[in-house]
C-alpha cells in the first residue's frame, strides 16, 4: 500500500470518527430535551401499575406515547404488548436490512407500596417495585431518539414492550 492510500484511509477514518462524535453530540442534546418526559412517563406508569397478564392500560399509554412520535405500534397478546419498528434511513449496505429488538418488561408486582412518592402507584396492593417502570420509561425515550434521528443511521430496531416478565410462561415466551 502506497503512502497516498495510507493518507486516503486515515482521512476516511477521520471523517467517520468526526461523524460519529456529531452523532453522539446530537444524541445527547435530545436526551437532555427529552429527559423531563422520559421522568413523567415513568411516574405516570409508576402510578397506573398493572399486574403480569393485565397490562392493558400500560400498553395503551405506551402504543399512544409511540403514535405521537409518528411510529406504527401493533397492539398483540390480548393487547397486553406493545412491538414497533424504527427504521433507519441512511444508506449503509453493510448494515442495511439487519435488525435488532430493543425489550423493556411492562408487569409489576403484587406488593403494598408505602414510598410516600408524589407519584406512588394508586392501584391498592400493586406497584413497580423491581424497575419495570424504568424500563418501559427509557424504551420509550429511546424509541423517539431513534424515530428522530432515523436520517443519521441504517438497519432496523424492533421495540418490544413485553407483558408478564414476573408470570410464568412469561410474555418473552408468548412474543
């Protein structure tokens, strides 16, 4: 390999590192925007908690949060899940066509909550107690980065809010 394809590769290198800094920088300043949301979709689901099995509720709230972000969410197992698909749209032949889930788990569990939060669950007898609600929340929040940023990257994800992660069989099984 001569000097000037060493010099033509290292400026290709660079501008990709370049690139991928912008990304990250833009991706970060949305995060920011969108970090007063991604609280109150957690309190909110924190508040409106359903058990493994009855998730209806949530998943509603989720499918209309991934409406307003201009998403296409498909509604299965008794309306209990929520799937939708992001699509990049940048033209990048080595990752064009794959495609990856991204899962949060919806359920809570049958437990008293006595936190005292602003936001604590008004269901008697269920709450988020083992971090379903982050989940679910941060799912959400990344599922608008993507949705917004769908120019800058290639491939597909696929969202999966997954019903029953604390029942057994377990949506996962059931999806």
């Amino acid at each position: 390999m001569g000097k000037k394809q060493e010099e033509q590769i290292n400026d290709g290198q660079s501008v990709l590192q370049e690139n991928q800094l912008l990304f990250m920088q833009r991706l970060n300043r949305l995060s920011a925007l969108f970090a007063a949301d991604t609280q109150g979709y957690r309190q909110w689901i924190h508040a409106h908690p359903d058990l493994s099995g009855h998730e209806q509720p949530t998943a509603a709230f989720v499918a209309e949060r991934l409406r307003s972000f201009g998403l296409k969410p498909q509604m299965l197992l008794d309306g209990t899940a929520v799937c939708a698909l992001v699509e990049g749209e940048k033209n990048d032949a080595a990752v064009t066509g794959r495609c990856i889930a991204l899962r949060a788990d919806m359920d809570a569990l049958p437990i008293e909550e006595e936190t005292g939060l602003s936001f604590a669950s008004c269901q008697k007898g269920v709450m988020h107690a083992c971090g379903h609600d982050v989940h679910t929340a941060l799912l959400l929040s990344v599922a608008r980065l993507l949705q917004q940023t769908r120019g800058e990257w290639s491939g597909r994800v696929k969202l999966v809010f997954q019903p029953s992660e604390e029942q057994y069989p377990g949506g996962a099984i059931r999806l």
